[in-house]
C-alpha cells in the first residue's frame, strides 16, 4: 500500500495530480508512486501512462497487461514480478532491479535499461506481447549481431560520437578536421 500523509491524500497526491484518489484503481496515468510499498499488489491490467514509480519496491507485484509506457520507474524494486504482456514503451528503467522478474510477451520498445540489466534478461526474454506485436527479445535488443556502438535507448552510456569522422566510402576525411579528433 501506498503510504501518504494527510496533506497529499486531500489535495490528491503530490502536484496534485491524483495519486491518493487513483490508488488501487485501474486507472493510474499520471499518479505518484514515488518510494512506494507495492509488494504483492496486484496491478494487472491497469493503465500507469507517464506515472512516478522511481524507489518504489514492486517485489512480487502482479503487473501482467498493464500499460507502463513512458513511466519513471528509476531505482524500483521489482524482483520476480510478473511482467507478462506488459507494455513499457519510452519507460525509464535506469538502476531498477527485475532479478526474477516474468518477463515473458513484455514490450520494452525504446525503454531506458542500464546495460547489465538488459543483458541479464536478454538470458531468458521470449514472448511477444498481444496488444503491440513487438517481440520481447527484439524490443530488449536482444542477439542483435550489429550493435550500435555509439549508444541506443538501451544503452545511453555507450552514447559518444565516433573518434573519426568517415566519409561515405568509409574513408577518413581530411577536409572534415575530425579524423584526429581525441
């Protein structure tokens, strides 16, 4: 449960935005999770569009079907959750932990995942989620033999500009002054 003081449930939660009245609906768009005890909760199905949910701990939480695209869900617990067919599109997963976690028909399109994270769910991701038609694998990046080195939503610390600026034959260009660049 969601613990919040006096000021936050009347004035419906942080920013105002709704959080104490919407806990436990199944219509969260926009809510304040932040710091959040969510242990065992069961939020299959519901809608979380743009919430907070950073530091919160999600440990066993139910989330099969729910839609958590474009959700802050930085430094969250999630340890063996169920994630069956959920959406995370544009989510922000950075220093989250999903040890554990079903992942199994998951869209993680364009999500933000520190890259051990990534890698270690790459171990056993499969499905393909109903709603999107994205494979889990493909959407986590999965096996992906041509790696963009120079960073994907994935992977923001490999974002870097290349040291040598190619022409289009794959040359170095002298004309461009980036061919030494350090």
């Amino acid at each position: 449960m969601a613990e919040l003081n006096k000021f936050e449930a009347e004035t419906r939660g942080e920013f105002g935005i709704g959080s104490a009245a919407q806990f436990g609906s199944a219509d969260l768009k926009r809510a304040n999770f932040t710091a959040a005890d969510m242990r065992e909760s069961d939020f299959s199905g519901s809608t979380f569009n743009g919430a907070y949910l950073e530091k919160a701990v999600a440990y066993k939480a139910n989330f099969t079907g729910a839609d958590l695209s474009d959700t802050l869900m930085d430094r969250m617990v999630l340890n063996e959750a169920n994630l069956t067919n959920a959406v995370l599109v544009r989510s922000v997963l950075t220093r989250s932990d999903l040890g554990g976690a079903i992942i199994d028909g998951a869209d993680f399109s364009d999500a933000v995942l520190d890259l051990p994270q990534k890698q270690a769910l790459c171990k056993y991701a499969s499905g393909t989620n109903p709603i999107t038609g994205v494979s889990t694998r493909k959407s986590l990046g999965c096996g992906n033999s041509r790696r963009n080195a120079y960073g994907s939503p994935s992977s923001p610390l490999l974002s870097a500009p290349p040291p040598k600026l190619l022409d289009r034959d794959g040359f170095c260009d002298p004309a461009t002054g980036l061919c030494d660049a350090n």
